[in-house]
C-alpha cells in the first residue's frame, strides 16, 4: 500500500506541475496496478537445518501484496525444514497420501525437522482459513513422526516459494514459507 500511496503521492504532483488535474478513472487506475514485486526465489526444493527438539506450536498463514505466507512457531529454536512440489504428501508414521485431501492444483510438501506432540491438530486435519488468498489454498497437517512434521500446503498453481527462519519471539522461533502470486 505504501508503494501505491507514492504513485498517488508522484500523480498529484506531476498534474500540480502541468496545470491539470488527472482524471477520477486515471487516479484509480495508478492506485489499484499490480505491485512490482521482483520475486527470484524459483520452485525448486528448498532444505536447511537439523533434527531439533522444540516442539511445533502454531500454524498461521498471512498476506502480502506479492505472496501469502504460512508461519510455523516453535517453542525453541528449530532451523530444520525441506520443502518442495510434490505430487504426493504422505502422512508422517502412516504414509497416507494428503494430496487427494488438499485443496490446490500444486501441492507443497513441508517437513519440519522438530516434533509437533503439542501441536492442536489431528493428521488429515485443515488447520488454516485461506478464503479470499491470492495463492495458498489449503494447510493440512500431515502429523508427527519420530521428530519430523509434516503439511501439505495446497497452491493454486505451481508458483516461485522461499523459506526462512526467524528468531522469537522470546526463546520462540519461526519457519516461514512463502508463495509467490505469480511468476
């Protein structure tokens, strides 16, 4: 919004300068062009980090004006995660496929390297409300095995991801996977 609130800001001035105001259509028009958003991070398999015990707390999801977001907390620090395109997601334990269960035409495989036994969820359960996202589409958990964590995140399309960490807050940490709305 603050990008789109400089247009404005520069279509103002430019109209001051020549002596015409621009007209009600034009000044909708600068304020509602798609963002420029320069995404580079590509689809493949992304995958950092070591086995970790801090135990998976939440699973929300957020938007931006060019991508939404999932953000897994932690109590403690976990660093460890491998995601990537997947035409399956099996369930962690069972191997049950999550895939025909998750709303999406792709599919994002993530594991989280650290235990979710607190976690508020059961395997096969949707844990997120994405109505009105531009690209996530679902959240499933895909439960707890011998430390690892498992979603499938359901996409509209395959589209460019990247997945970080951050400390906090407090003794918290996050792992944070983003998707693009377009290419």
């Amino acid at each position: 919004m603050a990008l789109a609130a400089c247009g404005a800001v520069a279509a103002d001035s430019s109209s001051a300068n020549s002596g015409t105001a621009p007209a009600a259509g034009e000044a909708r028009a600068g304020l509602a062009s798609a963002p420029a958003c320069a995404i580079t991070w590509g689809s493949g398999e992304k995958t950092a980090g070591a086995l970790s015990s801090a135990l998976l707390l939440t699973a929300e999801t957020g938007r931006h004006e060019c991508w939404d977001r999932v953000v897994f907390e932690f109590g403690g620090s976990a660093l460890g995660y491998s995601v990537r395109y997947s035409d399956q997601v099996p369930t962690e334990g069972r191997g049950e496929d999550l895939v025909p269960y998750t709303a999406g035409g792709s599919h994002l495989w993530v594991t989280l390297r650290a235990p979710a036994s607190t976690f508020d969820a059961t395997s096969g359960e949707h844990v997120a409300n994405v109505l009105s996202y531009d690209t996530l589409r679902d959240v499933v958990f895909g439960g707890s095995f011998e430390g690892y964590t498992t979603f499938a995140v359901g996409v509209r399309a395959r589209l460019p991801f990247r997945v970080t960490t951050l400390a906090g807050p407090g003794t918290h940490s996050r792992i944070v996977v983003d998707v693009a709305h377009r290419w």
